[in-house]
C-alpha cells in the first residue's frame, strides 16, 4: 500500500521533482522552526525585562531598608542619650557631684 500511494507517485516526478519536493519539504520545516525560535527569542527578552524590573524594585527596597536601618539607629541614640539626661535630672543617685 506504501509503495502504490506514496513512492510509485514520487517516481513518476524524475530526480529533479523528488528534489523540489524535498526542498519545498525542508523550507516548511526550517519556517516552522524559525517562528519557534522568534517566539522563544520573544519570550525570553520578556522574561529578561520583567528580571530587569524586578532587580530594579530590589535594589530600591535594599537602599530603602538601609535608611530606615540607620534612621532606627539615629532614633536609637537619640533615646539612649535623652534617657540619660532625664535620668541626671529626676535621679538623684545619677547627680553628678559638683
């Protein structure tokens, strides 16, 4: 059955159909694989802008983070420090003598 509805067809075309045909074969492949890989190629430079993005929104919130870190550490010793002279006023065993 192969060889009636297949191969006894292409041997009617002679050598230069069989080669047509296997060219007109192998343009369809190679289009299809070029769209795939158009497609992958577009998926990827997607994927590349959203990392761009996220690496972007990351080093904000590093550069945020390290603020509030020393505003904390300002705040920190801003209270320790009043702590302490509050503590020399109303204390009297922190009184400085004098």
């Amino acid at each position: 059955m192969l060889l009636e509805t297949t191969i006894t067809p292409l041997t009617q075309l002679g050598a230069a159909g069989i080669m047509g045909g296997l060219w007109v074969w192998e343009r369809g492949l190679s289009s299809r694989r070029e769209r795939e890989l158009n497609e992958a190629h577009s998926k990827l430079m997607a994927q590349r802008e959203a990392l761009a993005e996220f690496m972007d929104i990351a080093r904000q919130n590093a550069r945020i983070i390290e603020r509030f870190d020393q505003t904390q550490e300002r705040l920190a010793r801003a209270v320790d420090s009043l702590t302490e002279r509050l503590g020399d006023r109303h204390d009297p065993a922190l009184r400085r003598s004098g």
